[in-house]
C-alpha cells in the first residue's frame, strides 16, 4: 500500500517476526522427531510381524503417549532457546571484524586499503534510528578507506523509511560510500 502503515501494524512487527522464527525452528524439530518416531515404531512392526524377538523401544500406549508429550515439549524447548538466542543477537549490535585478504599482483598503491563492508541491516519496525546513528559512529571510527553497502538495508517502502535510513548519510569513507540492493530492496 502506497499508505504509510498505522503504528499499530507498526507494533505488530515483532510478535509477527517472533512467530515466523518459532515455526521456522519448530517445523524442522518436528520432521526430524516424527522421522525417527517413525522408523522405530517401523522397526517395531517389523520385528512383530518377522516373528523374532520382541523390539520394543517405545513401549506400551501409555508409555508411547508420555514419550510423545515429552518429545514434543523438547521440540517446543528448542524453538524457544533457539528463539531466545536469534532474539538476543539480533538486537545486539553488528560485530566489527578485521579480517586480512592476501591478493596475490595487487597494486602497490592498494596495499593496506581499507573497505567496510555492511550488509543486512534491515532498518524498519525493528531497528531505531538511534541504534544506527551509533553504529554510523562506530563505522566511522574504525577509518575505512571505503564503504560497500551490499543489500537488505532496509524492509519497507522507501517513501517511509527515509527517517530510519538517515543516518547513513553520515557515514565517511575517502574513497566513497557505495551501496548495491539486495533481494529485501527489490521486494519493496
């Protein structure tokens, strides 16, 4: 919509993202405990129709029951921690790495260039315009020789998110701060 979002649907952001980082840590717990459900309950049934000695790992109903109830809370334990823990890094701020790349017939000129390379910001109904300008700081800090932006800065429209994004304008680099869009940009 050409419309600029109420605050409310604004507010709805994090629970919506919270629920799709669930199901997405769940749904694979769940495959993966059905799969290995399924090949020993297999495993069962063969034995008792191979008429060898009895293969029962999973038990009784009642026993079967409580190992699928507990099953399921471990599943449901892992996609809350993993939820937990994605949560915490993501609003933790960007780490700053160095990291050195030997290329072999460089320049001599170029030796010891500097480039920051940012990428997956994401600016928008998760991150405020005062995280940024404080990682604009420290961007700067750190005296790049260059700046690449290299897509997903920002989810939504660009008529709405000139505010959240204006702190990049701040960011300083002697050769240029340079910026190529990512597939979030396209989707907006």
């Amino acid at each position: 919509r050409p419309v600029k979002p109420e605050p409310w649907v604004m507010g709805l952001m994090w629970p919506a993202y919270l629920w799709m980082s669930f199901v997405a840590l769940a749904f694979p717990a769940l495959v993966v405990r059905d799969l290995a459900w399924g090949t020993v309950r297999g495993l069962e049934w063969a034995a008792a129709l191979g008429g060898g000695p009895p293969f029962a790992v999973l038990g009784d109903g009642d026993r079967r029951l409580g190992l699928l109830r507990l099953s399921g809370l471990a599943v449901l334990g892992f996609a809350a921690a993993g939820l937990l823990a994605g949560f915490v890094q993501a609003k933790l701020p960007p780490r700053l790495r160095r990291v050195t790349v030997p290329i072999g017939g460089l320049a001599p000129g170029l030796d010891g260039l500097t480039i920051l390379h940012l990428s997956d910001l994401h600016l928008g109904a998760t991150r405020s315009r005062g995280e940024l300008a404080r990682l604009v700081e420290r961007l700067n800090a750190a005296h790049p020789d260059l700046v690449a932006l290299t897509g997903d800065v920002a989810d939504g429209r660009a008529s709405h998110l000139g505010p959240a994004v204006a702190p990049l304008a701040g960011l300083r680099a002697p050769l240029g701060v340079h910026f190529v869009s990512g597939n979030h940009e396209y989707y907006w």
